[in-house]
C-alpha cells in the first residue's frame, strides 16, 4: 500500500480505514505505544501496538531512532493530546537503530545543548527544534520565489566563480586549480595567474549584484537566490563564511520605488510564513518561552515570537535619514550614560547592531528604513546625491535583529562611477562590462539584499544563525 504523510493522517476524518505510514520513532512506552514521526509535521501520530499483533524478536527492534513503516487501522485516539491514531496490523523495522549507540547520539531523548547539536549537524535534522527550522526555512524560500514570479521578475543564476569583488572589501575566498606546493611565478616572482584554470585570479562570489544590474538592464526587473561567501574571520551569532543571498535589481526605479518593494516584499514572505508554517512556529514560541524563563528578566524578550512577526506586518517601516539617526543616538540616554559600546559621537559614524536596535525597540518602535548614508561607509555603486557627501543607499531594520536588508539606487552616470572607482582604486579594465551598462542606455535603477538565513533568524525566533541553515560554514569549521 502506498504510505501516507503522517502530516495528512493526523487532519484525516477517514477513520476505520486502512492506512500506512513511515518514519522513524520518537518514542515506544509500554511497550505498547509508538510515537512516530516522519518529518512532515512537528507533530507524532500515536500507533498503539495490541498484544501479539507482531512477532517478539520484532518488537525488540523498535527502538528511539528506527526507521519502520506501520500498517494499520486509522481510530479515534483514547488519549490526550491527539485526535486520531492507528491500531498496528502490521509492522516491518525498516532500519534498526542501536540502543547502547544512540546514548552517544543527539537522537537519544536526553536534551541537548544547540552546541552540542550543531556537533551533529547531520542527526540534528530529526530534532523537533531543527525539524520546525528546516520546514520554515524551506517555505521561505518558496514563497520568495512565489513573490517575485507573481510581481513578473525574472530568476537569474549569477556565477558562483566571478573575477570581480562586487563589495570592494577584499574578502572573498580564492578559486584555484594550481598545485599549491609548485605555484608557478612570473618573473617579478609574483603568482602567475595566467597558467590557472580561468586564465586570471578568480573568486567566489560575494554577491550577484553586479552581474544581476546587467540582466535588469535588458529584462527590466530580475533577483537572484543563491550561495554567497565572505572570507570574514568572524566568530559571531550573525555571521558565516557560506550563506545564501536574495537580491533583485529593477531598472527605471529609483530609492523610493526600491524601499516600497522592500516593505512590500518582506511584508509579503512573513505573512505567508504565520498562514503557512503555524505548529512549527507555535512550537518555536512556546521553545523561546521556556528558554526564557532560565532568562534574568532584563535579557528576556519584549514580545513572544509570533506577535514579533505580526508586529512587523502591522506597522509602517519607518523611513528615517541616516543624518537624523545620528542625531537620535547622539541625544539619546544610552549614548549619553555611555551604555552603548560603542559611542556615537559624530555624524559619519558607521552603526552597529545595538544602535540598529535601540532605533527600531526603544525610539520609533516599529521596524525602520534608514536612508541617503555617508558616501565614505558605502560601496563604489551607490548614486551619489547631490550634497556630494551622501549615497542613496538604504538599510532596512527589525526588532531583535537590527539590519536585515541593505540597498540603494545604483549610480548611473558613467562619468561619476569612474570617479568613484578612481578614488577606491578599482581599476576601470576589471569592472568594464559593468561600465558598459552606463554606456549603452543608461537609466535609474536599484535593488537591494537581504541575507537569506537572518531573515530565517527572524522568524524563527532562534539567535545563531549557525541553526538556522542545514550545514554551517564558519572560521576553522567546515565539516559535513
């Protein structure tokens, strides 16, 4: 008989008739009752074992982590905490899991430390807490699709190997095909790139921004979805070497137009995800709740998970200018008793998550937009505003989170681009397609990116963005 999804079996009204199910068990008491779970739903479905209905040496096998698959009736359940369950007829142990192992393992029913699970990244999956992260994360990045698709963009697949720097920061992680204990050199004694595979210094990608401006130079509006990387020895909650990068550039749309999709677009993908993923996220509050509750008071969140969403989609984002942020900050009282760790104290000041912060929780208290930044805090190919000493960039800010998307309209007078790069060292012959486009029919356009796994941070409630992607790459860390 073909298997059922225990997610379906438990919203059945078809009681009395038969039905299969697979997965794997959670747990076995009395040696009666199996809760089984098959990963599609973060809810078990009960299967009740009657005497001598299967074979003892069976029955030996079902144990905490065992793959089976369970034939049966589909019943009113007896017991609590579920409508429905299944009497077993028949029951086949597909994959046995040992015992006296699985102590050694994050599948035994001790609770572990989300240290201890990101040691089994690979096991960690068949946790309730990772299973509720991993099905959000997947239906994040579905309805992100689903948005863009809707609004008539189109999905680009910018290169993962890429010879430019499109951030300008100097830390993106090398490509290369040479035999590193033999580098070929030229005869200055420098590494000769020409010999390698590309022909040149090659890089992985930090971002298909450049290359995604192009396309919407010819489709008019397009995004990417893909894996980016920094090369940024950053031991942090916030940061990893590997994540994956939402970025859709619009031509004939300026910064205003650029911040009203942002709102749009976010507004958008966190609705779906309270209509769409509601048990795992009720799980996820109700983990945050009693996490909380081990919390001195001070450190405890403001609003439970689900009102924190719900909070961004009913107020407005604040649009505010960097110039009049600094001002907030500079007057405000954790600034001025010196609370802040770092101090604001002119206006130039590149902020930091707890200024981030304090704006959206503290000042306006919905999330807010910052806009037109100092020029010298920003990258190369952000549209220079008539003051010369601002950019029309513009960072997006939540509660708990501080920046969540960054963006500007690009600058697109050629003559001023060059300036740019001129003053930052960007030598004209490495980005000359991207000159090209302000050469060929030029006109306003923006975009903006939002890191993929802090927009997972954000609904998911969890504070290392270590959990919240499958296999986590950061410094001295790339197992799995």
């Amino acid at each position: 008989m073909k298997h059922s999804k225990v997610v379906d079996v438990l919203k059945s009204d078809k009681l009395l008739q038969p039905v299969t199910v697979k997965g794997w068990v959670r747990s076995f008491r009395n040696d009666r009752f199996i809760a089984l779970n098959d990963g599609s739903t973060i809810h078990n479905i009960q299967c009740v074992l009657e005497d001598n209905a299967i074979d003892n040496k069976v029955q030996e096998k079902i144990t905490v982590g065992a793959a089976v698959a369970i034939t049966g009736t589909l019943v009113e359940s007896q017991g609590k905490g579920q409508k429905v369950e299944i009497q077993i007829t028949e029951l086949k142990v597909v994959g046995e899991s040992n015992p006296e192992e699985l102590k050694l393992t994050i599948l035994s029913p001790k609770r572990h430390s989300l240290e201890k699970l990101r040691e089994q990244a690979h096991l960690r999956v068949r946790t309730n807490t990772f299973g509720a992260i991993m099905r959000v994360r997947s239906k994040l990045s579905f309805v992100i699709h689903e948005y863009f698709q809707k609004n008539n963009f189109y999905y680009v697949h910018t290169p993962v190997i890429t010879k430019s720097d499109a951030e300008g920061a100097g830390e993106a992680f090398k490509v290369t095909n040479f035999d590193l204990t033999n580098v070929p050199k030229d005869e200055t004694g420098a590494v000769n790139f020409k010999e390698d595979f590309f022909g040149a210094e090659t890089n992985l990608t930090v971002s298909g921004q450049l290359e995604a401006e192009t396309y919407a130079m010819g489709l008019g509006s397009v995004y990417t979805f893909g894996p980016t990387f920094r090369a940024e020895n950053s031991n942090t909650s916030r940061h990893l070497a590997e994540f994956w990068m939402v970025e859709p550039e619009v031509a004939f749309c300026d910064l205003d137009g650029n911040m009203d999709l942002a709102e749009d677009f976010i507004k958008y993908v966190i609705q779906y995800a309270l209509d769409n993923c509601a048990d795992d996220l009720e799980f996820l509050e109700n983990r945050l709740v009693q996490e909380d509750k081990q919390k001195p008071q001070a450190e405890r969140s403001e609003m439970l998970l689900r009102d924190k969403l719900k909070f961004v989609l009913e107020n407005n984002f604040k649009r505010v200018s960097y110039t009049e942020a600094i001002e907030i900050l500079k007057n405000s009282k954790p600034n001025k008793k010196k609370k802040f760790k770092y101090i604001i104290e002119e206006w130039g000041a590149d902020l930091q998550s707890e200024h981030e912060r304090f704006l959206v929780e503290k000042h306006f208290k919905s999330p807010v937009i910052l806009f037109d930044y100092p020029a010298k805090i920003k990258a190369f190919y952000m549209r220079l505003n008539e003051d010369g000493n601002t950019v029309r960039a513009m960072d997006i800010l939540f509660p708990g989170i501080g920046e969540i998307v960054g963006g500007s309209q690009r600058e697109e007078r050629l003559e001023v681009l060059k300036e740019k790069m001129a003053a930052l060292d960007i030598p004209e012959e490495e980005l000359w397609w991207y000159l090209d486009t302000r050469r060929f029919g030029t006109c306003t356009h923006s975009g903006f990116g939002l890191g993929f796994e802090r927009l997972v941070l954000f609904v998911t409630g969890m504070s290392n963005i270590r959990d919240v992607i499958p296999y986590p790459r950061t410094p001295l860390n790339a197992e799995f």
